[in-house]
C-alpha cells in the first residue's frame, strides 16, 4: 500500500465521520426544536393576553411583540416602556428623567442536545425636556438547557419584558447549560 492509498482511506474515514456528526447534529436540532417548539407556542399566547391589557393594567409596558426566523429557527421576543430615573444629583434639584426602555430577548435552537443560545438585550434612551441625554445598552449571550424550561420561566420572561422583573433577577433565574464536547446526547 502505498501513501497516496493511506491518505485516501483516511479522506474517506473522515467523510464518513463528518457525515455521522451531521446526522447527529441535525437530529440533536430537530429534537431541540421539538420541545422549544410548545414554549414558543405558550409564550405567544401569553404576549396575545398580555397585550389584550389596557395600559393601565400592564404599566409601564408600552408595546409587546415577537418575531419568527424560520430559516435560522431563531425567535425574537421584545417589549419596551417609559420609565422615569432619578437623576445624579436629585437630592439638590429633584429632577427626574423620562427613559424609554426597550428589551429584547432572541432564542435561537442549535444543533447541540438540549441547548438553546439566547441574546438578551437592554437599551435606555434618557430624555429631559425632549432632549436627548445619553443612551444605554446592555448585550448577554448565554446557554439555556432546553429541559429547563418550564411555565416559571415563561412567567418570567414575560414579567421582564413587561418590566415587572428587572434585569439582575431575570438573569438569576435562568436555566443555564454546560455544553457537551461533542453536541451528543
């Protein structure tokens, strides 16, 4: 046997590993999206009631909505809300400023079992008088487990988007994951 012989059986004994991986990955995200697919649907219908509040009802939350990527099976989740902030010095003048607030929340299924990326983002638009002050944004990349997930963290989700949870506990909260080596179950 000669060397080209060698590198050929090991290019074809490469083939067929990554052929196996890809089939393993592909089941891995099908069986994710499986079980993400019920919380999408209960957390969509909890935004519906949500918003079939009056504003009284749901304060401060201004605006609720989620979007579907089909093609990257990603799911973006956004609310946003006036708040008002005391400012720096509000001891001397007692000023207060008008903030509008937005928060976004992206889950995204991969090919890893039982784990599902999420981006959560935060960004603060401070107003005095009508005229901007400063802006403000927060980004956190983080893994979730997918069996993790439960009617508390749809509660959850839904009372950060609202504003009803601030940032800290929602974080607190979450059901991170460890990924595997090799996305295998």
């Amino acid at each position: 046997m000669s060397w080209i012989d060698d590198a050929e059986k090991r290019r074809i004994e490469n083939d067929k590993t990554k052929e196996q991986d890809n089939k393993v990955h592909l089941l891995n995200q099908e069986e994710n999206y499986k079980h993400f697919y019920h919380f999408t649907e209960e957390l969509n219908s909890l935004l519906l009631r949500v918003n079939e509040l009056t504003y009284e009802e749901r304060k401060p939350s201004l605006e609720l909505g989620f979007t579907e990527i089909e093609g990257n099976k990603c799911y973006e989740y956004y609310g946003s809300a006036y708040i008002y902030k005391k400012g720096l010095f509000v001891f001397f003048s007692g000023s207060r400023y008008k903030t509008l607030c937005w928060r976004r929340i992206n889950f995204k299924i991969t090919d890893e079992y039982n784990i599902l990326k999420i981006h959560i983002n935060e960004a603060f638009t401070e107003k005095d008088m009508g005229v901007l002050i400063s802006t403000d944004q927060t980004k956190d990349k983080y893994k979730l487990r997918i069996d993790g997930i439960d009617e508390k963290l749809l509660q959850l989700i839904i009372d950060w988007l609202t504003f009803k949870c601030n940032n800290h506990d929602f974080k607190k909260a979450l059901p991170f994951a460890h990924s595997t080596k090799n996305g295998s179950r």
